[in-house]
C-alpha cells in the first residue's frame, strides 16, 4: 500500500462517517476518526467511538480530573462513588458529636 492509497481510504472513510454517526463532527475531529478508522481497521466505527470514550474516561481517572470535578460538583471522589462511601463514613469519622470548644478540656 502506498501513501495515496492511504489518503483514498481516509477519504473515503471520512465521507462515511455523516451516513454512520448521529453525532456532529467539526473537520479536524472527522479527518482524526477517518484516519483511526483507516489505520485500524475495526468492524464498525462505533467500536472507535466506544475505545475513545473508554480512553477518555480512563485518562480524566489517572489524571486527577474526574475526582476533581467529582469533588467540586458533588463532594466525593471517584474512590467514594464506587464503594458507595464517604471517606469520613469509611473511616468511622463522622460518628464522632462534634467538639464543644467551651468544654472541651474540663472533666
């Protein structure tokens, strides 16, 4: 195979993608799948959207962000989300009352 018959196939494969996805592609990201497609050659083009969708996922895990929004949104981390826990019900400290200043050091 040659470099044309390369830029035939992603040619082609991009000009597929409207009658395949329902989703709205901008140019660059139409070429990106075209030349994946092309490239790896998977039985459908939704197996393509499913592995970016996995990587992304894994990739917002690893780097921090997903706990980030997580924890800024709603207070938890993603830890928390799949244990069904909060770190401080995790670890018994909420069943504590809370400490009276006032009274704190008298007997």
């Amino acid at each position: 195979m040659s470099l044309d018959d390369l830029n035939d196939d992603v040619t082609d494969a991009y000009g597929a993608l409207d009658e395949e996805l329902t989703v709205s592609l901008d140019r660059e990201t139409r070429n990106e799948l075209a030349l994946l497609e092309t490239a790896l050659e998977p039985e459908e083009t939704d197996e393509l959207v499913r592995r970016a969708i996995h990587m992304l996922f894994q990739s917002t895990i690893d780097t921090g962000k997903l706990d980030f929004q997580l924890r800024t949104a709603y207070d938890v981390t993603y830890d928390e989300y799949l244990s069904g826990m909060t770190f401080e019900e995790m670890t018994g400290a909420d069943q504590y009352p809370a400490m009276d200043d006032e009274r704190r050091y008298q007997f």
